[in-house]
C-alpha cells in the first residue's frame, strides 16, 4: 500500500493501542549512558544531559509515495501516526522550550541515513536519535513490536530530568496530540 498522504488520518478508522504495562517500570530508571547518533552528525548521551530532556519515540515514519513497511500497517494498534506527532513536536518545539524542555529528541529504531533524510524534509527544529542497534531499547526495556522481522519503539514519551524519568507517556493516541499532552504537562510540572 502507497503512503501518499502521511499527515491526513482520520483517527476513528484506527485502532487505539492499548496499555499492556510494558512502560510501567519506566518512572525512576536512570537512563544508560551509551552514545546514539542523531540526525545533526552529533552522538547523544541522554545520560549525560544537564535539565529537563524530552524524548518522544515511534515506531517508524514513512516516506510519501513509497510502499509501507506491511500492507496493513494502519491496523497495527499504534503503528500509524509517526510522521503526525514528528510534526506535531516540531510545531509545538518553542513552546516546549518556553515550558522548560532544554532539550528535545525523536527516538526510532530506523537508521540515521533515512532519519537524517525525514528530519530534513520535515524541517525538524530538533535531532532524531537513531537506536538502530537496540541499545537503548534493550537497556531500558522499552516497549517494542515485531513488524515484518524488525524491531520498533511502541510510541511513547519520556521526561527524562538529568539523565532519570520521572515522567512517562504510554500508550499514545492519538498521536498528534502527544506534543500538547507534553507541553501541558511541562507546564503543570516545572523544573
């Protein structure tokens, strides 16, 4: 199936992802201190990250006009949306940062060339971490789904105040909501 239009989903013909506890021991976990490359050619240690970091991980954004990973990829509780919250954070970026986010990441398990090429097209105001070797994902224990033989993040985000949670969004749906569902909570909770 072709991906024409990425940003255009009516979110009542997909189906909601449900709360299966895979992020609950999240809240409290110091995050490791590996290195994961991101889109502006730097590697990000979360770990190491002074204040208040904001970090919203998805499975996989598409590429418009290309054929999506599986055929029925929109039926995928929580697979459909990546491109929408992507945008949805870069729209809301200065508002985060007004709130208090210092830093702000996407967090997928695809490969810095094509998040380099998505962060570019998309016009992101903030790096995309790339976790393509499951460092990170396997050391926190994030939430994951098995798509035709790969590995993906389930949606969620994360408040990570130097380098520990303390804050979890999961499940996330709809998902171009999740940036004001953030920001509201930023607001609500400052540093």
């Amino acid at each position: 199936m072709s991906q024409s239009n990425l940003l255009d989903v009516d979110w009542s013909k997909i189906p909601a992802p449900a709360d299966d506890g895979a992020a609950k021991h999240l809240v409290g976990m110091t995050i490791p201190p590996l290195g994961l490359l991101a889109t502006d050619d730097t590697s990000v240690t979360l770990s190491t990250l002074p204040g208040r970091t904001v970090v919203f991980g998805y499975p996989r954004t598409g590429e418009p006009g290309k054929i999506g990973l599986v055929d029925d990829w929109d039926m995928i509780p929580g697979a459909r949306g990546c491109t929408p919250q992507t945008c949805a954070f870069r729209d809301l970026f200065a508002e985060l940062k007004a709130a208090g986010a210092a830093h702000v990441f996407g967090l997928s398990t695809q490969d810095n060339t094509y998040q380099t090429e998505m962060a570019s097209r998309l016009h992101l105001p903030f790096p995309v971490l790339s976790d393509e070797k499951l460092l990170l994902t396997e050391a926190l224990r994030l939430p994951t789904m098995q798509v035709a033989g790969l590995t993906l993040i389930k949606r969620l985000a994360l408040i990570v105040d130097d380098g520990r949670i303390t804050h979890v969004f999961y499940p996330v749906f709809p998902p171009d909501q999740n940036a004001g569902d953030v920001l509201e909570w930023l607001k609500h909770n400052p540093v």
